[in-house]
C-alpha cells in the first residue's frame, strides 16, 4: 500500500512539474502599453486572452487545449505579443491593482459592443490597440479550430 501511495506521489508531482514547464514556454506581457510598444516595434498584432485563470473551467480547457500546444508557441514566439487580461476571484494576489485597473479598462474598452465578458474570449488588436476581431468562449469538446482560424485570419491580413 505504501509504494502505491509513493508511486501515485510521484506520478502527481512529476505532472505537476511538467504543466509548470509547458506554461513558462509562452511570453505573456503583464503591461499592456508595454504589449503595444512591443508590438509596434515588432509589427506583431497583439493576442488579448480574457481569462479568469483561478475559477474559469473553459479558460483552462483553452489553455491546456492551445495555449500550450507546440504549433501555437511557435506561432505566438515569432508572430504574435501576447497580453493575458486576468480577472481571479479567489486568488486577487495573482494581478497587482494596477494590472486590474487596466484589465477593468480593456474589458470596457473591448466589450462595447457585447452585453458582458464571457470568458474565456480571445481579443486581436493592432500595435496601436484597434480590434481586429475576437472569439469568445470555448467548448467541451476541445475544438481549437475556431480560435486558430482567428489567429491565421489575423497574421495573414496583418
């Protein structure tokens, strides 16, 4: 029973340190002028994700699904500046108060023309912070298809 328990420790740490591993692979700008001056520069379109990282089941789903897969890192590593708008409800110390006085601004600025955020939703803007286009939510079945065809819709008018 104790090597059971040891094994089942083991496997479960292991998981641990690699998820740790696949989310340090993206550069996510904490600084959304930072993002824009960035993107400017590089002439990259930026990737806005509204998530809530500590509650929000389909942003997690989204993460996992594309977010960490080998495709979209290297899309995102050479095409895009990524900028992650985090609204936490249970662990508030995951943004500072700054960082959520910006996303509150970017959740007005780019919800205008729906009722209210669903999360998760991806928002694709210019250097200068005009929308592009966005896609909102996410499904059961772990469909990526729509979010890439965004991306690719993106970079290839961009």
């Amino acid at each position: 029973m104790k090597r059971i328990i040891l094994l089942l420790t083991i496997v479960l740490f292991q998981n641990i340190f690699i998820n740790a591993q696949e989310k340090s692979d993206l550069n996510w700008i904490t600084d959304f002028e930072q993002a824009k001056v960035i993107a400017k520069q590089e002439n990259k379109p930026i990737l806005i994700f509204f998530t809530g990282s500590d509650w929000c089941g389909l942003c997690k789903m989204l993460e996992k699904d594309l977010f960490a897969t080998k495709e979209f890192k290297e899309t995102a590593k050479n095409n895009l500046i990524l900028y992650k708008a985090d609204f936490p409800q249970r662990r508030t110390d995951i943004v500072t108060p700054a960082q959520k006085i910006v996303n509150e601004a970017l959740d007005k600025k780019y919800s205008k023309t729906r009722a209210t955020r669903v999360f998760p939703t991806i928002v694709m803007v210019a250097a200068n912070g005009k929308e592009i286009n966005f896609i909102e939510s996410y499904n059961y079945i772990h469909d990526t298809s729509r979010h890439t065809k965004l991306i690719d819709f993106v970079l290839q008018n961009y």
